[in-house]
C-alpha cells in the first residue's frame, strides 16, 4: 500500500485552498468573531497529534499510546487556569457552543429555567435561542437592552430573575458593545440562588490583557472560544470553580464528545502561552484604540452607532437612517473585498436573514499590523461601499483599492498549497 505522502492534494480541492488562501489575503476581515493565528499555531494545527485518539482525561484513557497526549493536556490545562486565574480548566470541548452544551447540562436537567441574552438584543445562540438547544431543552426566559440607551438595564435585569426564579443566567454576547458588569450579574443570581456562567468568547483576549474585567471570580463557570481575541485555533474551553470540575468534565466526555482533537489542543496551548506573553497585551490594546478610531470615522460619516458607541472590539451599526439593510450592506461590502456580517439590531423589525445592522470588527486588521491611523483609509473603504450598493463599477474599484492596501498587510508570506 503506498504512503500517504505519495499522494499530492487533487487540483480540485488545490484550487478551493488556493482561493480561500487568496480570499484572505486580498481582503478586508471585518467579521468580529473571526481573527487569524500565527504561523506558528497555522503549524500546530497540522501536527501529528491529528492522528492520535484519546477518549478520556489524562491518566484515564480509553486508549493506549497517551503518554504524550497526556502532558499535552495537562501543559494546555494549566496554561488555561493560569491565564485566566480559573481553579479548573477544560481544554477539549471542539467548540465555544458545545462548552455551552456541556457546562449547560452539568448543572440542569431539561425543563429548568434558564435566563439568558436575546439573540436580537445581542445575545448567543446557545444562550436560550428558540432554535437551539438551549432553548428546546430548558424553560429560556430573555433578557434585554432598554430601548432608549441600547444599553442593558441591570435593575430590570434582577427584577426579572426574582420573576421567573432561573437555575442558571447566563451573561455574555455576541453583538452587545459594551462591558457586561459581572458584578451586577452576580447580585442577581444571588438573589435567586442561580448559578452564573459568563460566555466570555468575545472578550477573552481582552480579559486575558487585564483589559476588560475578568468574570472568573464573579462566576461559577466561564466558558469561551479559542479563535476570536483570544487568537488561537477554532475551538472552546471552559473554567470553572473546582466543586463543578467532574460534572463538566464528564459532560464533556462522555456526554457530548468523543475523543478530543489533540492537535487543536496543541494549537490551543500555543495561542495560550502567546496570550501569556506581554507583547499580547499591547496587541489587545491596539484592538481596542482601532475600534475606537473606526467607530469615530463612521460615527462622523453619519451612520448610527448602536447604544452610541463601543468598549470593545466591535462596532453595532444602525442601517435603517441610510435606508439600507443588513443583507444589502454585507453583499456590497463582500463585492468591495470587505467581509462583515449583517446583524440584528435591537427592537430590529427586520427578519434575521436581512436585519437592519452591520457588525464590524478589528482584531483580524489588528493581527495583519494595521494601526489607528490606517483604520481611516478602512473606514473609508466601508463608507464609499455602503454609497454604492448600486453601482457595480464603484464596487469593483473600491476592491481594487482593497487589494492594493491589504497588499501593505501581508497575511502568511511563502505560504502555498
């Protein structure tokens, strides 16, 4: 039987990774939820771990051959608690919504309340949505943004959990732009005796820089995605106070994974140590000042910022006073070589496949070395699209531009397929 290195990749699936490659490069990242990695864990991400199976935990395999496999989680594991000051760490969930699966399950059975973010507010998926899980599992009760600051009303927040009496609140967002006070997510499961896990996703880089207030001493369980600010590969964790480690673990595996990927988790151990280092700290505030620059630039060009500005990462824009919607912005800024996403506003009439938001984000432009001054020329680039949703030259042109500029950027020079 020959060697799989006899094997080179088909010209068909070349040509996908190829263009992929080239999709990257040539344009503008601007969806906030998305980052790139360093080479270095782009490397890692191919390992050889890739081959290997490990069911279980270390020193408690389902499998031979895990002596390695074993350091690898435990390096991983520690690297996770220190960072962020957590009592237990699991490194094996495949996804930031399966550690909300698992960390979910480990402390409800289904029919308990939950209160959690409106997705159309800002909120996760798998923090009560209908058409989750999260949702078709346990009583999910929502809460918001008051209408006239956009901004989340802790006072009603709390009334509202003396109401409906959840087990677990969640705190965390996907679209919300603004820091989330812990404390105050706090006072209100206390006084309902819940449980509170924080979906730190969003944010996590920016906790790991002491930039954005931590939520692991005010919540029992925190969980997060590796591949957002936190700029590793694509996958979760989760922290938790020790008395909830062996009920999180066991809903991880067993519960709802098999054998974990360990040359993600050899990714996330790099991304780990990288965010350990203080050179991270200087890039998470850099993301925040670009943030701010763009929000200003397309504050001043007349569009209106949700809740009237940003703390974080990203920026909320308001469409409807430019007659335009989600759907429409996100197709002509992707034919303007920009990708960003449409999103719900709250109070949005619109349905979620138009909506009447745009969100954008920084920490991808970031990691390509783009600076404050630079997020000028990108806020132009996105203002001269959102003029010109009809005019397929302009469009073109503004590409072009695009091109030349991310050109200054280089993304993984010498890297090919």
């Amino acid at each position: 039987m020959s060697s799989s290195r006899d094997y080179p990749i088909d010209s068909q699936l070349l040509n996908i990774l190829t263009r992929e490659m080239n999709r990257q490069r040539d344009k503008l990242e601007m969806i906030a939820s998305e980052n790139f990695v360093s080479e270095n864990i782009l490397r890692i991400t191919a390992s050889v771990f890739t081959n290997k199976y490990a069911e279980g935990y270390p020193d408690f395999r389902y499998y031979g051959g895990c002596e390695y496999a074993d350091e690898l989680e435990i390096l991983t594991q520690g690297r996770a608690r220190k960072l962020f000051g957590a009592e237990h760490a699991n490194v094996q969930p495949h996804s930031g919504s399966t550690a909300n699966m698992a960390a979910l399950f480990a402390v409800l059975k289904p029919g308990d309340p939950i209160m959690g973010m409106d997705m159309a507010h800002g909120g996760h998926l798998t923090h009560g949505a209908p058409v989750s899980f999260s949702g078709k599992l346990f009583k999910s009760h929502s809460y918001g943004v008051r209408q006239d600051t956009e901004q989340i009303d802790y006072e009603a927040l709390i009334a509202q959990a003396e109401e409906v009496k959840p087990k677990v609140i969640v705190a965390g967002a996907s679209s919300y732009p603004r820091i989330l006070d812990f404390e105050k997510f706090r006072q209100a499961a206390d006084r309902v005796g819940a449980i509170l896990l924080v979906d730190m996703a969003h944010y996590a880089g920016m906790v790991a820089a002491g930039l954005y207030p931590s939520p692991v001493p005010h919540a029992e369980i925190v969980t997060s995605t590796t591949h957002k600010t936190l700029r590793g590969p694509r996958g979760g964790l989760i922290l938790c106070r020790k008395p909830f480690g062996k009920a999180i673990d066991e809903e991880v595996f067993p519960g709802i994974q098999g054998g974990p990927l360990l040359h993600v988790i050899a990714a996330k151990a790099a991304a780990l140590g990288e965010a350990l280092e203080p050179d991270f700290i200087d890039y998470q505030r850099l993301i925040l000042k670009n943030t701010q620059r763009l929000a200003t630039r397309m504050a001043d060009a007349g569009f209106r910022l949700v809740s009237g500005g940003t703390d974080i990462h990203l920026v909320l824009i308001d469409l409807r006073t430019k007659h335009l919607t989600g759907i429409q912005a996100e197709e002509a800024l992707d034919k303007a070589g920009i990708t960003a996403n449409k999103n719900t506003i709250p109070f949005d009439t619109q349905r979620y496949t138009v909506t009447s938001g745009l969100r954008l984000g920084t920490a991808a432009l970031t990691t390509r070395g783009m600076v404050e001054h630079h997020m000028d020329e990108v806020a132009d680039f996105v203002v001269s699209a959102l003029r010109s949703v009809d005019d397929e030259g302009q469009l073109k042109k503004i590409r072009e531009a695009v091109a030349a500029f991310t050109r200054k950027f280089p993304l993984y020079p010498g890297l090919e397929f």
